[in-house]
C-alpha cells in the first residue's frame, strides 16, 4: 500500500516537472524517484541539475530562491541545497564511474560546502549540518580505498604528533594550538598521506 501511495505521488510530480525550477525542490523529487525505484527519471533530475550550477572562486553551488520547508534560506538555504544536489548526483552515478564533467561538478560543490563552514567547524544549522553530513556519506560510499590516512601538521616548521583518522570518519578533528604559537607571525603547514583533498580551517580568538 505505502509503495502504492509513493508511485501514485512520484507519477504525480512527473506531470508537474516542468513546473520545478527549484533546485531544492528537484534535488527532493530525485531522490524520492531514487529510493521510489525509478533511476531513469533521477537521472533526468540529476542532468537537469547539473546545468543549473552556478560558481563561484573555482567551487560550485545551486542556489535557493525562497525558503526551505524548515525556514532556512540565504547562505544557509544555500548550503543545504547544495548539499542535496550532491546527494542525489553521487547517488545516481553509484556502481557507474561519473563522466569527467560530472565528477568535477561533485568536486566543485564538495569544495563549496567545505569552504562555506561557519567558525565551529558545522554549517548554521542543524538542519543544513545534517544534509552536508548526508553527502559526505553518500561520497564516502563511492570510494573504494578503505584504509585510514595520517594527517600531518607543523607549527613553523616543527611537527606535531600525527593525527590518524579512519576512512569513514567525517566528523570534524580539531586541535588546539595554543601553547604551540608564538607571539610574532606563525605558519601552519597540513598534509595527509591519502591521495585525497585536504581542507583546514584555522579559527583564532584574541580579547
């Protein structure tokens, strides 16, 4: 009965998707027309997204023109759809290896989210931090190296213990610098041993 229900309302958007312009909107349909069964009109979805990206400083995004059902809206609303789309085209390429544009595009608006954090490491809203974490994880599940990598830090040349994270941790890792700085300039220098991106963020607090 329930998948009955779901068919006849998944038919019903099908009718009225010419009427969607919203990306929020159309990130929804795809990935209830994905968990509904039916990859053919995700994918349809899915490429019609693609040419509604918009970017900015070498990052991609899909914007918001109204408010989500949860009253987010602005850079926050941003986020959040954002993070949908990517849901939904890491998604429908799973099994499949994402052409080079497409695979781009996921990079760019992983970029975007990673870039757009605000200063405790989350995104505004737990709404939109739940979204963001969603599609991470729905990225996670593509990858096929399964080992933990070493994430390697220096403070003006002298290296800290190694931080060894696990391949489908995704929660943020933060480390405390204080009594490590000095008063004049610092540089803090990252890398990780996986052939993956590597984001930071420094947050500083002064009185």
């Amino acid at each position: 009965a329930d998948k009955a229900v779901l068919a006849k309302a998944l038919d019903y958007l099908k009718t009225r998707n010419a009427e969607i312009d919203e990306p929020y909107a159309l990130a929804l349909y795809g990935l209830a027309s994905l968990d509904g069964g039916n990859p053919a009109i995700a994918s349809g979805i899915a490429k019609q997204l693609e040419k509604m990206a918009l970017t900015e400083d070498g990052a991609a995004y899909w914007n918001l023109e109204t408010n989500t059902p949860f009253y987010g809206w602005g850079t926050a609303g941003r986020i959040e759809t954002t993070a949908l789309v990517l849901q939904l085209l890491i998604r429908e390429s799973a099994g499949d290896q994402p052409d080079a544009s497409r695979s781009d595009l996921i990079s760019k608006g992983t970029l975007f989210l990673l870039k757009n954090k605000d200063r405790y490491g989350v995104w505004y809203s737990t709404q939109t931090t739940i979204n963001v974490l969603d599609a991470f994880l729905a990225s996670l599940g593509t990858r096929r190296d399964s080992g933990p990598q070493s994430i390697n830090i220096q403070i003006n040349g002298r290296p800290l213990e190694p931080i060894v994270i696990a391949a489908d941790r995704i929660d943020p890792v933060s480390v405390d610098l204080t009594d490590k700085l000095n008063a004049a300039e610092n540089r803090v220098t990252l890398n990780g041993t996986a052939d993956s991106a590597l984001m930071s963020q420094v947050v500083a607090s002064h009185y």
